[in-house]
C-alpha cells in the first residue's frame, strides 16, 4: 500500500530530472541516467511563476483566515449555546457538504460578472469564507469539552469571543491543524474555479501555471510539467510532514477527553 501511494511521488520527481527523450522513452526508467536541474529552471521562467505563487499563497491565506473568522463562532453557537432553529440552520450547514462547486459556479460567476468582479481576487476568496465541514468539525470537537471549563470561564468574566478563542480553540487544536491541512490542500490545489473566474496572469493561481506548461510548441515536454508539480506540491509535502502527528491525534483521539 505503501509503494502504491508514494510510487506517484517518485515517478514525478524522477521524471522532473529527466532529458525530454528520457522521459518519453519505452520502456522507461526510474533513475535518470543524467540529472537535469535545468527542467526546474525551465519551468520556472516559462511565465511569471512569482507571480502565480504570490497569488496562490495570497488566496490560500486569505481563505483560511476568514472561514476561521466565521466558522469558529458558528462552531460554538451550535455547540454550547441553544437558541430557537439551531437544529434546522445545522441541517442547512450540512446540506453545504453535499453540494459541489461545480453547481453553484455559474450563479457566482454571473453575480461577479454583474458587478465586474471577474479576474479580481474577490471571485476566488468570497465564495469560500465559510465552510460547511469545517463548522461540523468543529462543532463536534466543542461539544465533547465540558460545560464546567466554560462556566468556570464565565466566572472569572470571560467574554464568549475570549472563551471561543482562548479556551475553545486550544482544546480542540487538532481538528483545527486538520482543517487547515484540507483546505490548504483544496484551495493550493483548486484549479477549476481560478480558471473560470480569472482570465489573465494577474490573478492566476500556481496550479494554472502548471497546467500551462503541459503544451510548448505543439510538444509535450514531460519533464519540465513534473518539475512544475513538483514545485506545486512541494508545499503540501512540507506542510502534511509538519502537521502528520496532529492529524493522526485528530482522528485518533478526538473522543478521548
């Protein structure tokens, strides 16, 4: 299972280092015969790459600090506070987890197109300022703290806003690290919308770039598209390692308190 899943990441970065015939040769090879960091070089100055990884970096960021602006307070209303509908607005927020963006695209793009929004970074942040699985997540992870820590926190004239962020959130800091590890990856990876809601470099995302690169007059050069995606999973790679242990503890251990 181990070679299954790691195999893709080998062969991408074997090939990254490859002359354009090694790569497309039969049979192949799984260790170049010449290392060629030039694919990198290539690869990186066949556009404005900076510029689609400060875009990249910039929308991911951005994302990420508004859903946990939102989230996290919906997160603790459904969870420690009971008020009047909050089991029917939960079943809207769950409904959210079962509609794909595919289907909801095009009346955003034709609200953004009204309001000449399309091919600035609004399209591709708005949309995504809350998320349905995120709030779950997180509600779940509230609900099995106990109601005492909050009291007591009351009683030394905690604010709700004090409690949810200084109490709630350490407590809970591995479905948090979780959440952020998936929407990094979903939102660093996301292709389709950046590609419908922008139409020029000054908003494109790394994952266009990288998609460009496949077609270099009229050939596909193979080994400088895998040094690409080697540079656009790279990140990923690095964050995932950082943050493996939380994701194991949050699965793992999320019911033990």
């Amino acid at each position: 299972m181990i070679i299954i899943f790691i195999f893709p990441f080998i062969w991408m970065i074997s090939t990254s280092l490859k002359t354009t015939q090694e790569a497309i040769q039969i049979p192949p090879s799984i260790i170049p015969s010449k290392i060629v960091i030039e694919n990198y070089i290539q690869a990186w100055s066949s556009g404005p790459f900076l510029r689609y990884l400060g875009n990249s970096l910039f929308i991911t960021l951005s994302v990420l600090v508004i859903q946990f602006i939102v989230m996290v307070p919906a997160a603790y209303a459904f969870s420690k506070i009971r008020f009047k509908g909050s089991n029917i607005l939960f079943g809207i927020i769950l409904i959210g987890l079962m509609v794909p963006s595919q289907i909801t695209f095009l009346p955003i793009y034709m609200m953004m197109s009204k309001a000449e929004l399309i091919n600035t970074y609004v399209p591709l942040i708005l949309p995504f300022m809350t998320s349905s699985f995120g709030i779950f997540l997180l509600r779940q992870n509230f609900m099995q703290i106990s109601d005492e820590i909050i009291e007591a926190a009351k009683l030394d004239n905690s604010s709700d806003l004090k409690i949810m962020f200084k109490v709630m959130l350490p407590m809970a800091k591995p479905a948090v690290i979780t959440f952020v590890l998936f929407s990094f990856i979903y939102h660093w990876n996301n292709y389709f919308w950046p590609l419908v809601m922008s139409n020029s470099d000054l908003v494109r995302t790394l994952p266009i770039g990288v998609a460009m690169l496949k077609e270099s007059e009229g050939v596909t050069n193979w080994n400088v598209v895998m040094a690409g995606n080697v540079m656009l999973t790279a990140p990923i790679l690095l964050l995932y390692t950082i943050l493996n242990n939380k994701v194991k503890n949050a699965f793992a251990y999320s019911g033990i308190k």
